[in-house]
C-alpha cells in the first residue's frame, strides 16, 4: 500500500487523545446504604462492569472512526511500484498491407483492429501511431479517429524489425518513462525467421490477428512467349491457397473490353496456367481478372502491349560483321554497319550502342566523339583485334574507366566461368550450368578489371563492364577464339543491345526498384509525368539527348495503366502491379517470449494493460468505514445499557 499524502499520518497521534482522556477520568460512583447490604452489592459489581464495557466499545468506535478519517485524507492506494511516479509512452505500429484484407470473425482484419483500438484506448491517453504509410505522432484517440476510419490498404509492408525500430524511434529515450511498443498485424511469413531486436527498457506487445480462413486465389504473373507455331501467347500463372477451386474463371479485357474468357481448375496449394494468343503489333492496355471475394488486390493484373521501339545499333568493323547482323535483326533493332574509314559520326549521335569490331587501331576522333555519347546513356561495345594497337585501346578505355587492357598472352585459355547474377543474364538460364562446352580463345590481353561478365579458366576477364564500355580481352574472329560458335554469343550480345535503351516490359512491380528508357527528346523544362485515373506522380527521371530513364520504386502506389505524359500529350503506357507476395496466407507462429508477448486482439492487450497499470485509490473505503464506526457508537450509546 501506498500514500498519496503521507504527511497526514502524522495526525494519528490525535488518537492519543481520547485515550488518554479515558484513561484519566476520575469520575467515582457513590455509596447509598440500603437495607439488603447483599443485593445491593451484587447490583453494584455488574452497573460497574457494563458501565466500563460500554465504555471501552465506545473508545474503540471513536479511535476506528478518528482513524478512518485520517487514512483518508491520507489517500492511500494499491498500483505496483514499477508505474508509481511514471509517464507511460506507447507507440502502436498498424499493419495495413494487402494481406490484412482477410476476413477473421468480426470482418476484414484491418477494419476490426482499427475498431478496437477506436473503442478501448482511453480518450486522454496520447500515443504516437504508424502504419506502412502514415504517421501520428502524440496524438490522442479524437485526434486520429477520421484517419483511421478511411486507411487504406498498402502494397508496400515494413519488415517487421524495421517496424519495431520507427516504433522506438518514435518514443523517448527518458528512463523516467514507461515506454511500450504495440504491433498489431497477421504476421505473415516472409523471408527468414521471424526476429525483433531486443531491449530490456521496452515493453513489447505483438497483436496477432488470424483470418477465419486462408482460402486465396490469386493471378501471381503474366509473361509473354510464342508457342510452336510462332504465334505470341500471354500466359497468365495463377496459385490456390487452402481448398481446390474448380472451373475458376479468367478473363482477358483490353480496355475495358472483353477480349477473351476461359475456365481453370487450380489443386489445392497449387498452381496453375492458362493462355491467350494476341494479335501482333496491335496496342493492348490489358487487364487479367478473376473473381474471388476473400482478398481482392490480386484478382487484377495489368500489362501493356505499346508500339515496338526499335533499339538503333552502329557496327563499325574491323573485321567479318555477319555474326553482327545475325543477332541484331531488323524486327528490334536498326542496325547501321560500315568500316571505321566509312564511318558517319553524326549516326553516332542517334545510336544507343555502338560495337567496335576488331578495329585494329583506335583513333582521337572516335575517342572524342564517343565520350559525351556514353556520358548521355549510350553504350559502347569494344572486340579489340588480336592484331590491335594496344596503345591505342589502351588510350580509348582509359578515356572511360581505369580497368583497361594490358599486355597480350598468347595462350590458349577456356571461356569456363558466367556470372549468373550479371543483368546480362538475368531471365537466360533456368539454373546455373557448370558443365556447357567451353569455348576457348588462342590469345587474349590481361587486364585488371573487376567488374567480370565471363571469365577465363584462370579467374581473368573474358568480358567485364566498366561504366557503360563493355570490353572483350580477345578478339572472336575464327582464328583466334570459337566463341562465335558458343550459344553463349547470343544472349551476350542481345542483351547488350537489349540494355542499351531499356524499354519498357509489360508490366513492372510497385515498391521494387524500376528503371526504363523513353525514347523522346525533351525540351530543357520537359518533365515527365505518370497519370491514371486513380493516382498522379512525377517519377524520377534522367534526360538524354535521345532518350529519358524513368527509375521508380515507391511511385507509384496504387495498380493500375498509367499514361506517361509530356504535359498533356501521351507517349507510352506503362503497367504497374502489386507484389503477388501478399496473396500468400502463410503466417508465422508465434508465442510469449522474454523480449515480447502476444496476444489475440488489440481489446485483450488494452484490457491487460489497464489492469497492471490500474491504481486502486482506498480512500472511499475508509470513508465508508468511518461511518459504519460513527453508525455503531450511536448504536452502543443508544441501546448497549
């Protein structure tokens, strides 16, 4: 027990007072002589005892009375010494991600947490609340009401350690405060284990809501492929969660046409394809649908078909350029080939690659003239000759980075290793191959690059990259290196045409990083900007000469096809999708631990929290004693005799 005013307890000793006062009274009784001397006695021994009684019984009353009236102006109190004296601070992180959209017991998720913490946080308590895509800081529950009413769903989720430090960046480091933080989420499971970081001074609380069921059908990709008979196909990749669906319809709009329907039948915790041929080279804002009310973010997915962008490529050869036209066919590419004596700079000026073909000497003015190409996005693909001035390649790469050739070795050496992780590569195996047959070169330059592509059997560079110069350590002419004969040249070289002006995929994932290129000149104020009907943002973007790099990660945040616009006239469409990720109702299993405890819903933890930091105040209680004790002594005066 505690005291809120403990300097009142000083004033019992006023029950000295009646004691003392009991104690020394002189009042004697009187001797009257009757007659039975015996009886009279008798008579006299018990009025003595009852008076005395009486008397004692009304000492007690008085001091229980006196006493009790002390005690409460004393206020005593019951709380646990840990909270006496101490501010409470709490930060509450709200989970509104796509996957809180499942239906538990009392509704969507979302909706029943937002309810809760609405009808049991107490109105005067100020706390500082987060969710995916908003914070309030030290706001109050009237504060925050209408917002939390209209959150909406988010695509982008915070992991979750990441979460548990904004929510105790969010409080104080003051140690004369209770700081608590309160996570309220499904849980879902991600990558890894789930962990927080520990700390002793906060106590930590995780709320973890369940839907009613896991049931999920989503749409999880679109791709485009040809079939056997070259026509192009859209196939659509959908995933089932729980129980079997049978006859699942899908649907194929364009625009908000109906271009084509069909039925599948996904297995339990399964997967499944359909597809749909398009017509070629027609324009498609598309949309694929299905039809499931449990979470309804992934029953769309958007793509866009725009007019083919040919990528333009400038071969200036030194040697045989078949291989060249080969790969750079006229259907993606404009390829433009000459000899270097040939050679039109001003086609430099509207290439987005250049390739150098075992020229055998490098000259100034090339040099010159592709510099400001590559500093304005241009890509520079450089196959020195086996029969090469090395002083001048030596001249031209150092012009763009420090990593360049070397002495030549001749040698033979095989092409043994890929990096798979290279952008090159991205998407051309299925797994990584470690038993291909090598392709091999007779002689090759050393170098000291880094940045390696392909490289020889002794660790050194085949092809390494070096800020937008691809460069070739040996030449690939018949004499020197069968490499042309490698399925490896292919995707190679495609890829570096492909990547030389990135143009825009069918559809592109919000919340990841994005980068593709428009092929428009824009005027010195020109701005780029990506409009729908739900949502209007300027993504970050990079102007060249002839092109301009639009990069986007959180913009924007809602699906959708977006117009890309130079004011208000449209250039191109681009898809954006939310990450399928979500629709996978798998969650992590959870229980009280040390370093935090959980709970089933926001009203229970709310309920805890108020008892252990509820303080009993006791004074009404000796209030009440003191008038039962004043109620008793009229009781004794009145009818103890």
């Amino acid at each position: 027990m505690q005291f809120k005013h403990p300097e009142f307890l000083y004033a019992l000793f006023a029950l000295l007072i009646p004691i003392l006062i009991h104690l020394f009274q002189l009042r004697r009784f009187q001797k009257v002589d009757f007659t039975n001397v015996q009886f009279l006695k008798a008579v006299t021994m018990q009025t003595r005892k009852s008076s005395q009684l009486k008397k004692w019984l009304t000492l007690l009353t008085r001091l229980l009375i006196l006493a009790s009236i002390i005690m409460a102006f004393v206020q005593p109190f019951l709380a646990s010494e840990d909270i006496v004296g101490k501010k409470s601070e709490t930060a509450i992180y709200l989970d509104n991600s796509f996957s809180m959209q499942a239906k538990g017991a009392k509704g969507p998720l979302l909706n029943r947490a937002v309810q809760e913490i609405l009808s049991d946080l107490p109105e005067e308590e100020i706390i500082s609340l987060f969710t995916n895509t908003e914070t309030f800081t030290n706001v109050s529950k009237k504060d925050i009401q209408n917002d939390l009413l209209q959150i909406e769903f988010s695509s982008n989720q915070l992991p979750y350690h990441a979460a548990y430090l904004k929510a105790k960046r969010l409080l104080s480091t003051s140690p004369e405060t209770i700081k608590r933080v309160i996570m309220v989420s499904d849980f879902q499971q991600k990558e890894g284990a789930f962990s927080l970081p520990t700390d002793s001074s906060t106590e930590t609380s995780l709320v973890k809501l369940l839907p009613v069921t896991k049931q999920n059908i989503a749409i999880d990709s679109l791709f485009l492929q040809r079939n056997t008979n070259n026509e192009l196909m859209l196939t659509v990749s959908l995933s089932n969660i729980e129980a079997n669906a049978e006859n699942t319809s899908v649907a194929l709009y364009n625009d908000d046409k109906l271009i084509a329907k069909t039925a599948i039948s996904i297995p339990k915790n399964g997967t499944a394809q359909t597809e749909f041929r398009l017509e070629e080279n027609v324009k498609i804002n598309g949309r694929v649908s299905i039809e499931d009310p449990s979470i309804t973010f992934d029953n769309s997915r958007y793509f866009t078909i725009n007019t083919p962008q040919k990528i333009n490529v400038v071969a200036i050869n030194g040697a045989n350029d078949n291989f060249i036209k080969n790969i750079f066919t006229s259907n993606e590419f404009t390829l433009t080939t000459s000899s270097l004596e040939e050679l039109n700079y001003n086609d430099i000026s509207n290439a987005n690659l250049v390739i150098i073909n075992e020229v055998k000497q490098i000259p100034i003015s090339l040099t010159n003239a592709l510099k400001p190409f590559t500093d304005q996005g241009g890509t520079v693909c450089i196959i020195p000759s086996d029969k090469g001035d090395l002083i001048s390649y030596q001249q031209f790469i150092a012009a763009f980075s420090g990593q360049g050739l070397q002495a030549q070795k001749t040698q033979e050496k095989k092409i043994t290793k890929i990096n798979f992780s290279h952008p090159l590569y991205q998407g051309v195996f299925d797994k990584r191959i470690t038993n291909f047959q090598y392709p091999k070169v007779n002689s090759f330059y050393q170098t000291n690059a880094t940045n390696m592509v392909l490289s020889l059997e002794d660790n050194s560079a085949f092809l390494y990259k070096t800020n937008n110069v691809y460069v070739f350590t040996a030449a690939i002419n018949r004499e020197n290196s069968n490499f042309k004969n490698s399925p490896l040249i292919v995707p190679t070289l495609y890829n570096i045409g492909k990547q030389s002006l990135q143009l825009t995929d069918i559809s592109y994932t919000i919340g990841k990083a994005n980068s593709y290129d428009v092929p428009i000149s824009l005027g010195q104020d020109g701005i780029l900007s990506l409009v729908s009907d739900r949502e209007s943002s300027i993504p970050l973007q990079q102007s060249f000469p002839s092109k301009v790099r639009i990069t986007t990660d959180e913009i924007p945040t809602k699906s959708g096809i977006y117009r890309l616009q130079d004011k208000n006239e449209i250039i191109q469409y681009v898809s954006y999708n939310y990450d399928s990720s979500e629709s996978d109702l798998q969650y992590y299993n959870l229980s009280s631990t040390a370093d935090y405890e959980v709970n089933n819903s926001v009203s229970e933890l709310f309920n805890q929290i108020k008892e252990e930091t509820s303080i009993n105040e006791l004074w009404k209680w000796f209030v009440i004693f003191a008038l039962i004790f004043l109620l008793i002594e009229i009781l004794l005066l009145k009818y103890l005799k």
